[in-house]
C-alpha cells in the first residue's frame, strides 16, 4: 500500500473492518455474475471484463484489512430481510447481485479517500465498468425477450382495456405496444404505468408508441416510432442503449433507413386496408415478401392481420405479426391470442425442420 495517505485515525479498525467486508462483498457479487456470462451467455468477453475486477480488487485486499476482520464480533451477519432469501429467476439473482456490486463499491469509493486515495479512485471507475455490464445484461435479456415474441399486440382505447390486455397475456401474449394518439396526457400516463406492471407480472415487454417522453418517464421496455415522430438516433440517445426501439416502414427506403439508424426491430407495412391507417394505400404482400429476403432484424407484419387472414401472411414469408383490432375487438381476447401464437409457432416448426433438412 504504498503511497497511500491513511487519514483513519483513531477510526482505523472500523474503517478497515468496513474496506474488508466490502471488498469481499464486491468480489463475491461479480463471481457470480462472471459465470453467468461464461456458463450461460458464452460470453468471454463480459466474463474476462468481471474476472479482471475481481483480480484487481484482489490486489488492493491488503493483508492489514484481512486482519482486522471480526466475524464474530459482526454484529450485521445475523441481518437478513426475506427478499434476500428468495429468488424468483435468474434475471432477479444478477440484478441483485450486479446492485450489491455497486453498492460495495461505492462504498469502498468513499471509505477508500481515507484509507488510500488510489484505490478510492479505481473503486469508483469500476462502478462505471459494472455500470456497462448491467446495460448490457439488460440489454441482452431484453433482445432474449423480443427475440422470442413473435406476436404483438397494438392497443386502442377501450374502457375494457387492462382487461383484455391481460386476457391476451393469459394467452401467451409477449409483447404489447400502448397506442392511444387522442386521450390527454394524465389518462395515457395513469395506462402506461398499470400496463407495464400488467406485462412484467406475465413477463412481457411493454413498449410505447409515438411517445418517448412517455416511455422514459414510466421506464416502458422501449418506444415504436412511425416515419413522422422522433427520430429514431435522437430516441436512443434519450432512452438509451438498453431500451428497445421499433419503427414503423412503408417501403425497402424506410426499411434502409430505420435499419441503419439502429432499430432493434420493425414494422411492415400496412399489409391490409385497416381504419388505423385511413388514407393510406396498403404497401401489400408484397413488401412482406421482400422483408423476408432483405430484413437482418426481427420485424413484424402489420395492418389488418387477424385469425382469417394470418396464413395468408406467414406464407409470404413473415414470421411475426402485428395485431390490433383482430384482439382488441375480439370476444374472447384469450382463445383468438392462443391461435395465432399457434399459427405462428407452426411456422417456427416448419422453418426448424426445413433449416436442418438444408444442412
């Protein structure tokens, strides 16, 4: 420790008792998060990045701090709160442990100015570093989510509508995009708020269309965006790079563009005539055929798809689709939401057995 400037006093063997503790707490947060990135995402990148903290954490765990560990005399190991006990998956385990990362941290961050200014500095540029991680576990989980929704639900005003929402959800509904251009802005709040906790009890995605002050301020999964709103560069910015964006596209341009600009997925179309778009002339199957051969994202058909015309769709080559007034109108929300994820997960079947007959 050399260089150091103790400026503990006669405050040392607590602070240096606080150092320890903290230290282990922090190394021990980021083991764990390390062998989820090796073990389960594969990626040696964001392991090697959790394996180099540790090591570095390592090397300012002086052995005058191990010393003046008191186990027994600690009065915080019988401290427990039932949250800590239970975990309910594997996104709560890393979230937690990624928060006791930080927080240990931060605490050797400011404890650390009066042990060794050094370590106090390389504590805090650390916590920046985990910082990174967090957004990117995020991110990929999120990515994880929306790679797997391969049905959305686009909402309309309705007085019924948390309830057919959750209809929808209870039928394995993934992912839903709160659309409602007309009513003020007190309603559209007081919606988004109950529909993101409704979608994150059923583990969906909840985005928000048009409005990006809306989804920062209620912490939505994301924003959709038509060619008229925000641009979608200007939007990431905002939300960051953690949130989904969507755009809505009319043709293979909008489609360049959005691609280009960094949305996470899109939209094509509208397929149908529907009376969301009225004025507008469907852009047809024939732009779904060619987003099938030209998207590199996920992307989802849109614009009057419902139960009579899904397989029409899927054999002009989407995999995904957009669905509005096919659920929201539909007598039984639940049932209809059921047969088109059917429909859909044939075509996955399909596309899986066609995939290992080409190989």
């Amino acid at each position: 420790m050399s260089g150091k400037k103790n400026q503990a006093g006669s405050n040392e063997p607590a602070i240096y008792r606080i150092l320890d503790a903290n230290l282990d707490r922090a190394r021990e947060g980021l083991r764990i998060i390390e062998e989820w990135c090796r073990f389960a995402l594969n990626n040696s990148e964001w392991a090697e990045e959790c394996k180099n903290m540790r090591q570095e954490l390592a090397s300012w765990h002086s052995p005058e701090l191990r010393a003046a560990r008191d186990t027994m005399g600690d009065v915080g190991t019988e401290l427990s709160h039932p949250r800590e006990e239970v975990r309910q998956d594997v996104e709560q385990l890393l979230q937690a442990n990624i928060c006791r990362v930080e927080e240990a941290l931060r605490v050797l961050e400011e404890y650390g100015k009066l042990y060794n200014p050094e370590m106090a500095k390389a504590c805090k540029q650390m916590r920046y570093r985990v910082y990174t991680i967090e957004n990117n576990l995020l991110a990929y989980q999120q990515g994880k989510q929306l790679g797997n929704a391969f049905l959305c639900l686009i909402t309309t005003p309705s007085e019924n509508l948390l309830a057919i929402v959750e209809a929808a959800l209870q039928g394995g509904l993934s992912l839903v995009q709160y659309r409602d251009k007309n009513s003020d802005d007190l309603l559209r709040l007081t919606y988004a708020y109950k529909l993101k906790e409704l979608c994150h009890r059923y583990d969906a995605l909840l985005m928000v269309n048009d409005r990006v002050d809306l989804a920062l301020a209620i912490d939505a999964d994301g924003v959709h965006l038509g060619q008229q709103d925000f641009p979608v560069g200007l939007a990431r910015d905002i939300l960051g790079k953690k949130k989904i964006i969507g755009c809505s596209t009319t043709n293979p341009e909008e489609m360049e563009r959005a691609i280009n600009d960094g949305a996470d997925y899109i939209g094509v179309g509208p397929v149908y005539a529907t009376p969301n778009k009225q004025g507008k002339t469907p852009s047809g199957l024939e732009y779904v055929k060619y987003a099938a051969q030209n998207c590199p994202i996920p992307w989802y058909a849109i614009g009057g798809i419902d139960t009579k015309n899904i397989n029409e769709v899927l054999s002009a080559g989407a995999d995904r689709v957009a669905v509005v007034r096919g659920i929201m109108q539909a007598e039984q929300p639940t049932l209809v939401t059921q047969y088109l994820i059917s429909q859909l997960s044939k075509k996955q079947t399909i596309r899986r057995v066609e995939s290992k007959k080409g190989t």
